[in-house]
C-alpha cells in the first residue's frame, strides 16, 4: 500500500471511533514523506510543527517511515523526539551540551526505532489531556552503524537510497465544559455520583490561587460534604494516577470551608476544575478561586541623582534601572551614573510581590534579541535594586517562531562595589521557570536546576551567574528575585542567617543569540539552518570536535595532529615543483603554467578548509574551491594531450577547447565523476589515436618499449595508485593522509608522463629521446637501416 494512503485511512478510523466515544475531531495535521538523514549533529533534524487546541482531550500521533530507492537499500531505524513548546533536544554522544546548560523540558518524548521496513506498521503515540499549544517533532536516521567510519565516495558509487517520514496528528476536544468566575463564590450542584468539569481563567500575573468550597449542603442527614475536587492548569486534570500538575483536594473528612493553596500555577491560561460527588445523593456547593496576583511596576520613571537612603521592610518596593549609553556595556556600575527609579508603589506586605516586564530589543540577524527594563521604548541598563524582604519578579517573552531556534543566556551578578559597605555577606536566589511565578509563601523557590545564587563572599567581585537555555520554548518566562543576608558564625564554623538592613543591587543581562554567544569556540562555525518553516542555529564542528557548543573533547584530535594534517595537505602539493621544472626545461611552458596554477591554488584551497583549527584564506574559499578542482582536471589534460603526436596547430585547439568544456563542467558539479572521467577519457582517445597512427606510419611501436618501461608504466603507475586512493580508500579520518597520498602520486607522475625533447639518446632516464628505427630499401633490394 502506498505510504500516502496510511494517514487517510488512518484518520477516517479514528473520526469514527471520536464519533462512537463522544469526542469531536477538530485538526488533523499531516505531512508528505519528509527526507531524513543520519544524524550527526542537530543540522541533520528534521522539524514538524503541529498545534493543540484547547479542550483537547487526547492528541495522536501516528508516523510511517518508508525507503525509497533499488531492492538493495538497506532498512534504516528512525528515531523522533517530540517536544511540547519548543524544538526537540538530542542529547546523546554527538550533541553533548556546555557546562551551565538548562536541558530540563516541560514535555518530551523520544521513539527511538521506527523502522523502514515496507512491511512495518505505523507507530503510534498517544497523548492524554495535553496541554494546547504548539509541539514540535524532530526525525532522523539513527546511529546504528557501531561507530564504523563510512569512505568518502563518489556519488556515483554510491547507493541511491532516500528514506523519508510521514507524521500525522489527530486531536480530539471535549466540548460543553461550563465556564467560572474567580475571585467571587460559583453555585455547583452535583447529581449522585456525579462530577462536573468546569474551567476559569487565571490571570498573567497570578503566582498562587487559593480554591475553597465555603457550603456544602447534602440532600440527606450526611454532615459531612463527599466532595473530592481536582484542579490542572491549561488542560483537563488526570483523575486516575500520578500526575505532578493535578492538585487534588478532598473536603470528605475536612470540615467547611474546604481549602487548598496552590503555589506557582500556570499563569495567563485556563484552569480546568473536575469536580466529584462520592456520595449517593445530590449536593449543592458555594465555590470559589481566588487568585494571588503580582502588583505591576508603574511605569512612570522618577529622576533621582543618586541613591537614597537604604531601603527598609517597609518601603515602597523600588527597582532601579540606569540609562543606557555607549559605555553601559562595559560598565554597569551605579557610581557617577544618573538614573532612573521605577517604583511599584506596593508596600511590602505578607502575600504581595512585584512584577515588571522586561523590553525587547531586537537586534541584527537571526535569534539576536536583548531584553531590558525600559521605560517608554527606552532601553535601560539593567542594574536593578532588590529591596529589604521584597519578592521581586521580571517576565520576558519567547516568541514561537522567531526566536525558538537561539540560545537564551541569563547572567545575574551582585553589583558589591557599588552598595554600601555592610558586615554581612549577600546573596541573590534567581529562579527561572516558564509561564509559572516561581513563589511561595517563604520567598523564591524552584528546583536546584532552575536556580542561580550569585554571591558576594565569592571574592572576584567580576565573577557572574549564568545560565543557557538551548533552543527555548515559546512563551512568557519569569524570574524571581530574591536577596539573602548571613555572616561566618567562627564558632560554629558555618554561615548563618541574619536580617538584611539595606538594598542589594544586581546586574541583570537576559539576552538570546545563535548557538552558544553567537559563536562554537575556534573548534567550530555557528550556522543557520531551516526545516521547512522552521529556522534554527546549530554549531558545525571540526577536527573531531562535537557537542552543541564544540566543547566535547572525546574524540578530538590534537591540535599537534592537527597542524601536522594541514601542513600534510598544503606542502605535499610542491611535489608538483620537480614536474614544473623539467616542463620548462623541455620548453613546455603552457604546461608548466598549468601545473603551478594547480599547486598554487591546491595550496591554499587546503589551507583555508573550513573544517580544520588552522586555516588562512587568501581569497573566498568557492573561489578557491573552483581553482583547484580546475587546475587539478586541466593538469590531467595538458599532459594526456602533451604526450600525443599532433601538429602544434592541434595541440593549441585542444588545449583551449579543454579549457572551456572543463571550466563548464567544473562550474556545473565540481564533485562529479563525470567532470574528471570526461576529460581524461577524451584526451586519452586522442593521444592513443594518434599513437597509432604513428605505429602505423612507422611500422614499429611508438613510444618505443624503452620508453614504456622506464617512463610510461612507472607514470601510470604513480597516477593508478593516486585514483585508487582517492576513489576507495579516503574516510573522514584518513583524509588528511590519503589525500597527501594523492597529492604526491599525481604530481610524481608529471616527472614520468612529459614526453622528451627531440634529440638522438637512448639512456633510461628523464630527458632522452625514443630511437626509432625504420627498415628501409635500397634501390637494388638490400635491407638498410636509418636513424630517424
């Protein structure tokens, strides 16, 4: 069956078993057979991107791999991870990630062995009660060649094999779900046994809400209330089973009011609540939601000259931000500078806290992006006052598309030289967690992954905090800002904590770029790529390096080795010298002309490879590229066509017709067999053909057997080594020697191939000419012999 037809059928099944179950088909997203290849660093992921919508109850995900090419193409496994938010990570042994890199994911999953097999079924993932939003997979072929090393070989030579994947999502919504208010009492009634699911919408600042069932009255003489509530955020909550994002409340053995907190929800989205009446009798509730919301910053700057007394517990919560100049970038400091407070005008009080925005400021290029406090559209350094006792919150926001293939890098660091002296140490708890508030009732809190502690008791004053997010997922992320104070207790022989007296000033720098910095270190090159609507930065590394960053040393080589290889394939073309001089010496000086264009510009093609530590490039390296694959040809050529006994006139139009038709194919696929087997195939016609029309004029073989011997076989022999090494025995590791080897075949076989000057010699060595001896008749019949 043809791999097309798959997710047809396979959609009308499922429309009709949604049909039977009450569900209502809504999407459907597929694609049509996207190639995909082995995988050897994240250039080679191939990207889909499906939507979930809201209600969904369950999200299906169904993938056919198929091959196509000759019976002899192998069945290849494709693996594919599919990630909620963002695109997918693969972090195995080629895709080793820096240190102080964030590779926690809010959802992911890998199928590591989707066969190519004609005869496989397809595979199936099924999702229950996603949440909605976008969700990326990436496809590729695995690693399942036990590390073996394939040759470098001609495309001609090679199997044409394609292998390609079909992904197909179904989703499935729940429709009827009743709607709720928060922040007042909702009447519910519940049949016997019977459960209603109900949402609300919480809002973007929201950091905890507190559910709370204030009546419950039972149609019978039960006091107490067999009501058992479960709460999710974005999506519907799973009643059966663990799950760390549904909160259940059971008011069964609790009295009324029934309440729960829950810290950190999901802010700006929905809040599905599933309520369930245990009892056999109908009961008749008062609930409500009433979310703890961060009071924003006024955004109306207020001019100060210099800092104001230290800020006490109960203060307005002030945030300080200093106008942004040339020399904001180097230095942050708050000495000698004019800035700009924002104040929240919030008083700190128990369950309040603060929460500004951070400003986009979108730079040159692809994932180049700043994010700053500002005012008004004016950037702001980013200097911030973290007050007494204040929780302290900034969002930014990660767009779906445009910034979802970079790096997002956050570095914090305690600005100390510019705070008041104070006898205590500080440090800063930073959380980043996104679309939740990272609060609780005691301050900050994250897990250890998502946090950073800048720390004044570091010593270097200059060190910072960072933190990576390799290719972050879309939405608003938040930060929490929270200082700690405490001294070295000597007795103890440890810290301990005590009141902070003053502000903390924190040096704030959120900014994204492609792949780590907007560089890979001097192991590798920082390039974009794209997968159908999907653009993304990744690193290509060299010289054995591997990982996200080129920072994986498991399998480098050392830059002794590496210097040795670049000098291998740069100095092994003067070889060519010894050729270049006898051409001269023989006055074949278009020839000799041709041979030091070609070790010129072999020379330098080599030194400017972009895969390799040490590199110097004279001029563009396709410029350099097209020189020496042309130069390299037309030497074939020359000398093939040298070597033929043709009258100058002829020489001189091959020479030029040569000239034209190898550029042509050079220019057209330089990597081809067809531009090095159609030009050697043509002048080796030529130079045999007219070797056998002197034979035939001669009467006697030509060259002579001598010249066979002692030039020819040994030429040929250097040049039939050369090709046989470059067409079956280079491999990405050997290259370097291989093509050395190469290199100096080619060039030696120059020495052996020029054809001699006429003159009368018949030593075995470079430089003598052929004796051609001729039988003639005289005229009285007697066999006579000449020298010609």
């Amino acid at each position: 069956m043809d791999a097309d037809v798959v997710p047809i059928i396979f959609i009308w099944v499922l429309q009709n078993v949604a049909r039977t179950s009450g569900y209502t088909f809504v999407d459907t997203t597929w694609t049509t057979g996207l190639e995909v290849s082995e995988y050897e660093s994240y250039k080679n992921m191939r990207l889909f991107k499906f939507e979930v919508p809201d209600d969904t109850v369950r999200a299906v995900f169904s993938m056919k791999a198929i091959v196509k090419g000759n019976d002899r193409c192998p069945n290849r496994k494709i693996s594919v991870n599919i990630q909620e938010g963002g695109y997918p990570l693969h972090n195995t042994s080629s895709d080793i990630f820096p240190d102080k890199f964030y590779l926690n994911r809010s959802m992911s999953i890998s199928l590591p062995g989707i066969s190519t097999d004609a005869h496989s079924t397809s595979t199936e993932l099924y999702l229950s009660v996603p949440k909605p939003g976008s969700y990326f997979a990436g496809a590729f072929i695995s690693e399942d060649k036990d590390g073996k090393s394939d040759g470098i070989t001609q495309k001609e030579f090679k199997e044409v094999c394609h292998y390609f994947i079909t992904i197909t999502m179904l989703s499935y919504t729940k429709q009827g779900t009743q709607q709720m208010a928060t922040s007042q009492n909702n009447a519910v009634q519940l049949g016997p046994h019977g459960g209603g699911m109900y949402r609300m919408f919480m809002p973007n600042d929201v950091w905890r809400y507190v559910i709370s069932i204030n009546k419950c009255v039972v149609h019978t003489n039960l006091s107490q209330c067999p009501v058992v509530l479960y709460t999710r955020s974005a999506s519907f909550p799973v009643l059966r089973g663990r799950d760390k994002d549904t909160h259940l409340m059971n008011c069964t053995d609790a009295g009324i009011p029934c309440r729960s907190t829950v810290h950190s929800p999901l802010a700006g989205t929905w809040l599905y609540l599933y309520i369930n009446n245990t009892y056999n009798a109908t009961v008749d509730l008062i609930l409500s939601v009433l979310p703890d919301e961060c009071l924003s910053i006024n955004s109306a700057p207020q001019r100060r000259s210099q800092l104001q007394s230290p800020i006490s517990s109960d203060s307005q919560v002030t945030v300080t931000v200093f106008p942004m100049n040339e020399d904001s970038q180097t230095n942050r400091t708050a000495a000698n500078t004019t800035e700009t407070q924002v104040l929240y005008n919030v008083t700190n009080q128990e369950g309040k806290c603060a929460i500004g925005t951070l400003g986009r400021f979108q730079g040159p290029g692809d994932f180049r992006a700043q994010f700053w406090p500002h005012v008004e559209d004016v950037a702001l350094a980013s200097t911030v006052v973290i007050p007494v006792g204040s929780k302290v919150v900034w969002s930014y926001e990660i767009l779906p598309q445009s910034d979802a293939g970079g790096t997002l890098h956050i570095s914090v660091h305690i600005n100390s030289s510019s705070m008041p002296i104070k006898p205590y140490n500080t440090s800063v708890k930073v959380c980043i967690m996104r679309g939740r508030l990272p609060l609780d009732d005691t301050g900050v809190t994250c897990p250890d992954t998502n946090m950073l502690s800048p720390n004044t008791s570091d010593g270097d004053s200059s060190e910072s905090e960072d933190l990576y997010i390799p290719y972050p997922e879309s939405g608003r992320w938040y930060m929490g800002l929270q200082a700690l104070c405490y001294e070295f207790d000597a007795l103890s022989n440890q810290t301990k904590p005590v009141l902070c007296t003053n502000y903390t000033l924190l040096d704030l720098h959120v900014s994204l770029s492609p792949c780590v910095d907007g560089e890979c270190g001097k192991y590798g090159e920082c390039r974009a790529y794209s997968s159908g609507m999907n653009i993304y930065s990744t690193c290509v590394c060299f010289t054995g390096y591997h990982g996200y960053g080129c920072t994986d040393t498991s399998q480098a080589l050392p830059e002794s080795v590496q210097l040795l290889q670049t000098m291998l394939l740069t100095l092994s073309n003067l070889f060519f010298i010894p050729g270049i001089v006898l051409a001269i010496y023989r006055r074949f000086y278009v020839e000799a002309f041709v041979y030091a264009f070609n070790m010129f510009f072999s020379t330098f093609y080599h030194a400017c490879d972009r895969n390799r530590l040490y590199t110097w490039c004279l001029m563009k390296y396709d410029t350099l590229s097209f020189c020496d694959f042309y130069g390299s040809i037309m030497s074939f050529w020359v000398t093939i066509i040298i070597m033929a006994r043709l009258p100058d006139e002829a020489k001189w139009f091959l020479h030029m017709l040569g000239a034209l038709g190898i550029s042509i194919g050079v220019e057209y696929d330089r990597y081809s067999l067809p531009a090095f087997i159609v030009p050697f195939a043509i002048a080796a016609v030529v130079t045999f053909g007219s070797w056998m029309y002197q034979c035939r004029k001669r009467r006697s073989c030509y060259p002579s057997k001598k010249r066979w011997l002692c030039y020819l076989l040994p030429g040929i022999l250097l040049a039939g080594i050369g090709l046989c090494v470059f067409a079956f025995a280079e491999t990405d590791e050997n290259y370097a020697y291989t093509h050395s080897v190469w290199h100096f075949t080619i060039a030696s076989s120059v020495f052996f191939l020029l054809p001699p000057r006429r003159r009368k010699s018949d030593q075995c060595q470079p430089g003598a000419k052929d004796r051609v001896v001729t039988a003639l008749l005289d005229h009285e019949g007697n066999t006579v012999q000449a020298i010609i």
